[in-house]
C-alpha cells in the first residue's frame, strides 16, 4: 500500500477537525488561543492519532467518534512538546523548524496553552454530540486509556524520571522504563482507544497492545538515533541535544548501527503480532516499518 498517501489522507482528515475544534485566536481569551494554535499546526505528523485510526481500521468499520478520539491525542502531544521545551525541562529553542512556543509567547503563556491543549483533550472525548456511535461504556474506556497513556503512571511519569535521570549513570533496565512510560504509554493509549471505538475483541486488544509496545520502544531507539545522525534542518530542532543534557540513550548502549538494528526488531515482532488480521491491519504494518525508516 501507499503509506504515504495514507499518512497524508489521515493528516488531512485529523487537521481538518482540529481546526473546526480549536477557537480561531480572534476568540477571547486570543493570546491563549493563538498559542494554542501556534503549536498545533505547526507541522507535526499526526502519527499517534493516525495509529489510532488504524487499529480501528484494522477490525472493521469504525463510528465517526473515532476521528475526535483519534485527535484526542494530539492535543496531549502538542501540550507535552510545549511544556518539555520549557526552560524548566529542555530549554529548547526551536520545535519542528519553528521558534518553541514560550520562545514566542512567554513562559507564562506557554504553560497556560499546554494546559489548556491538556483539559480540551479530555472535553472532547467526554461530549456527547462529538461521540456518534460509541456507547458510554466504550467512551469511558476511551477516557480512562486516555488518562492513564498520558498521567502520572505513563507519559507524564516518564518525563519525571527522564529528568532525573540527567547526568546519572543509569542502566539499560532503567533507560527502558523511562522510555516504556515516556514515549511508549502514549503510542499504547493511541493504538488501544482505536482499537476499543472498533469494539475489537478481548484477543484482538491483546495483540493490539502488544503491537504498541513494540513500536513504542521502537519510535523512542528512531528517536535517540535520529537525535545523533539527524541535522537541525531535518529535525527541525537542535540535534544532539541529549548527549548536551547529560542524557544516556540506546546509541549510548548499544551504538548507532546496533540501536538501529534493534528498532528493527521491535519492528518486526510488532508485525508478526498481526499475524491473524487481514489486510485491513495494513496500515499499521506500514506505520511500524515507517517509525524506523522516519528521518524526523
């Protein structure tokens, strides 16, 4: 299949509802929603909400709530970069060839617009009129993988231990809990709401999720590789920045050329986990073999 098309199509399709969703910043309180919207579209590739229309793909024909569920996850994406980019955590300068939010708005505004981008992710999935064919008892799972892909025990828990890992000699069990929350719970979040507003099976979510486990660790060695080999003009960030934070990363264990083989791996058992689904699960074979072949 064309997994450039398709990621271009479902790109589309997500900024297309993020833009309706999301106030125009002539809308009061305007500074917070033009910075809101400042990171929003400032180019991302919308991997995480198109995995999850794929995992919903991949089990038949999904409601229309899967689009708002799907762009759910951006908007927790979004917020997290503009809040890793603050002086406090990063201190990045520049985000997808772009000055970073707080660079351009404040600090003070930075944190508001991700906090904000935070709470309207949850609106979203929470309203009735946006839910069209997906039961309360499915939306509330959807809500609850939600939280916990993004919280204290996932997403948010890995950024904390991620600081506190700076500048330690940290082993590799360690590196991989930190990245398994991080990055991993929030590509698990995305790929088990997909599959729930697909009233996948008990079977089906099982190798749903252990799909997303293995390109979540596999995006994170693309990512620790990409942030060696990788130019500012192509990443549109600084490279090298993790070495520069005193930051261990799978280069740092294993090399470039063996992370790099290890990323296929994961690549590879995340696909031979789709073994019983049919060709509707395409897309997410090709999302895994794309993580790694990524060059941003």
């Amino acid at each position: 299949m064309d997994i450039s098309g398709y990621l271009e199509e479902q790109r589309e399709r997500v900024d297309r509802f993020l833009e309706r969703i999301i106030p125009d910043k002539t809308v009061e309180p305007a500074a917070l929603h033009d910075a809101m919207r400042y990171s929003l579209f400032a180019g991302g590739k919308r991997v995480r909400p198109i995995l999850a229309i794929a995992a919903a793909e991949s089990i038949g024909r999904p409601p229309a709530a899967l689009l708002p569920v799907a762009s759910s996850l951006e908007l927790i994406h979004t917020y997290s970069l503009i809040h890793d980019d603050l002086p406090a955590m990063d201190d990045d300068d520049y985000r997808r060839g772009k000055l970073t939010n707080h660079k351009v708005y404040g600090e003070a505004m930075a944190i508001l617009a991700g906090d904000a981008l935070l709470t309207l992710a949850f609106e979203i999935c929470s309203r009735a009129d946006l839910m069209d064919g997906l039961d309360a008892s499915r939306q509330v799972r959807v809500i609850h993988e939600l939280a916990v892909g993004s919280g204290h025990l996932g997403m948010v828990g890995g950024q904390v231990l991620d600081i506190q890992a700076e500048n330690k000699d940290i082993d590799l069990a360690s590196l991989q809990t930190i990245h398994a929350r991080k990055t991993g719970m929030l590509i698990r979040a995305a790929v088990r709401m997909g599959a729930i507003v697909g009233s996948a099976t008990a079977d089906q979510l099982d190798r749903l999720t252990g799909f997303a486990e293995d390109i979540g660790l596999a995006f994170q060695i693309a990512d620790d590789v990409l942030n060696v080999t990788g130019t500012r003009e192509q990443l549109g960030k600084n490279a090298m920045t993790d070495a520069q934070r005193g930051k261990k990363t799978y280069p740092t264990f294993y090399g470039v050329d063996g992370a790099r083989k290890l990323a296929d791996e994961c690549v590879s058992r995340a696909i031979a986990r789709l073994g019983p689904f049919d060709a509707k699960a395409d897309p997410l074979r090709e999302l895994a073999r794309y993580i790694t072949s990524r060059k941003n």
